[in-house]
C-alpha cells in the first residue's frame, strides 16, 4: 500500500478464503489488533451499528449533558442500574480468547479497544489499551475517588428497591431501554466520600480520549508490523485515527468485520464474517510451527 485513500476498496472474502488471505497478510508479522463492539456481540452484548442494531434509533449519552443536567445522570443511572446485570454476566467469547493466545504466542504485542466491557481482560489478554475506559469502574467528578461499580449497584439497589424487578432491553454501552415515567422518583447515588456527581470511568460521546493513552495507541501500532481491525465500523475517529496512521506508515491492515467499515479503502485484506468464526482458525494458522 503506497497511497493515503478511502477509493476503491477490495472485496471482502467470505469466512474460508479470509482466513488464509489474512494468515498470509500476517504470518511472521507483530499484529496490533483494534477491536470494536462487533468482537463482544457474540458474549451477548448489543452494538450500534451492527447488521441486527443499525437500523435502531439510538440516543446515547452525550458527555456536556450528563456534567451539566441532573435529569439526564437521573435517566442514565436509572437505565444502569437494570442493563448491568445482564452486562455483568457477560463471557469471552472465541474471537476473545483467540487474542489471548495469540499474545501469550508473542503474535500480538498489545491490542486496542473501543469497549468498555472488559472481556479482553478477562479472556487473559494483558496489554489492553481501553480507548472509551470501562464501566466497571466510577469515578467521582469532584474528588476524582474512584469506585468498583458492583458496589454502586448495590448502593442504587437500596435507595431504588423497585427497579430490580423492571424487564427491559440491554443497550450497548451497558444500559437500558427505560420510559420516561419509569425515571419518577428514582434516587441518584452520590460519592461516599465527599458526596459529588458520579461517572461511570468511560468516555461519553462528545467527549474526548485522554491524550496519553492516544499516545500510547499511537506508538503501539507504530510498534507492529501489521494492523488488525476486528468488528469496527470505524465510524466513530477515536478507532479510524489509528488505521489512518497505520496507512500513513504502510503498514498492511486487515479489516474483520460484518458490514462496511470506514477503513475498507485502506485495508490490504477485508473479510465479512463473525470473529468468532475466524480468530481461533487465524491463531491456529499463525501459532503453527
């Protein structure tokens, strides 16, 4: 790849042919790999602009409202406090675990994430650059405390008692589907030690990436030889940044994903199917001696 551009991408490959022409993109090459909701859709989690979710109209928490309107922290931890359970219980997939060991196997020298679930992590994967934070942690916005958010559940569950027993829909970012009457009356935690606003550790929309960890993005794909996108539509830049810089250095970049992605017109290799269906062959074919 010799030019910077969004022309003319190449056809994706159905699940057997994607497999060998990304084995042969990144065999004996240090993949970073960039990973996006479309890797957590099969541990149950939804996602925004997937095949089964983009037709949905979704209105996700901006960041300025949530600093500045007590009625939108009242809705989003009222929807909190029903998706975590569901979110909570969610497991690494194949397509996760696959990751893991291509890590341990020394294939993958770090990955970077746009989700806030944490199943990277919990399949085994160490070096894990979590773009968007995660939500299992809060953070107090005026003294910065932090806290585990399994406890805030249990605190909201007090002081919300009635909630538990709502039946809703699960939304990607670990929320939930809740009318406007349902919100009367719902109680709102404070931080336990100075009683400030509380915020889940993660990036709304509208808000921005701290810029160290975008640094270090930056020099863990300028680390690889090859770049991995992995169920991303890359729509939103906080993900697309890092395949443009990869392009920039001529870097070879392989696209993962159900659907079109921003960066199909820079990709050297893009195949359409489920990551769970690819990543453990993938790893297979890569960790083979």
């Amino acid at each position: 790849m010799t030019l910077l551009t969004t022309d003319s991408p190449v056809a994706a490959l159905p699940l057997e042919a994607g497999v060998d022409a990304l084995a042969s993109l990144l065999r004996g090459r240090r993949v970073v790999v960039l990973t996006g909701a479309g890797i957590s859709t099969e541990s149950g989690i939804p996602d925004y602009r997937g095949p089964e979710t983009r037709h949905k109209v979704r209105n996700p928490i901006q960041h300025r409202e949530f600093l500045h309107k007590p009625e939108v922290r009242q809705r989003y931890w009222a929807r909190s406090l029903l998706g975590w359970p569901r979110f909570t219980s969610a497991r690494p997939n194949d397509a996760h675990f696959a990751l893991a060991t291509l890590e341990k196997a020394g294939v993958v020298p770090g990955l970077i994430t746009q989700n806030v679930d944490g199943l990277h992590h919990a399949a085994g994967s160490e070096r894990v650059l979590e773009l968007h934070g995660a939500l299992s942690r809060v953070r107090c916005l005026a003294c910065s405390a932090q806290e585990p958010r399994a406890s805030l559940q249990a605190r909201m569950l007090g002081l919300n008692p009635d909630f538990a027993h709502t039946v809703v829909e699960l939304r990607p970012d670990g929320d939930a589907e809740l009318s406007q009457e349902a919100l009367e009356g719902f109680h709102v935690p404070a931080c336990t030690r100075c009683g400030g606003t509380l915020k889940p550790d993660v990036v709304f929309f509208g808000d921005n990436v701290a810029a160290p960890l975008v640094q270090d993005a930056f020099a863990l794909v300028e680390e690889g030889d090859a770049l991995l996108v992995v169920g991303s539509s890359l729509t939103v830049y906080s993900g697309y940044r890092f395949v443009t810089r990869a392009a920039e250095r001529h870097i070879p970049i392989g696209i993962l994903n159900i659907g079109e992605s921003r960066g199909d017109g820079l990709a050297d290799v893009r195949v359409e199917a489920r990551a769970g269906d690819v990543l453990p062959r993938l790893a297979q074919a890569l960790t083979r001696a």
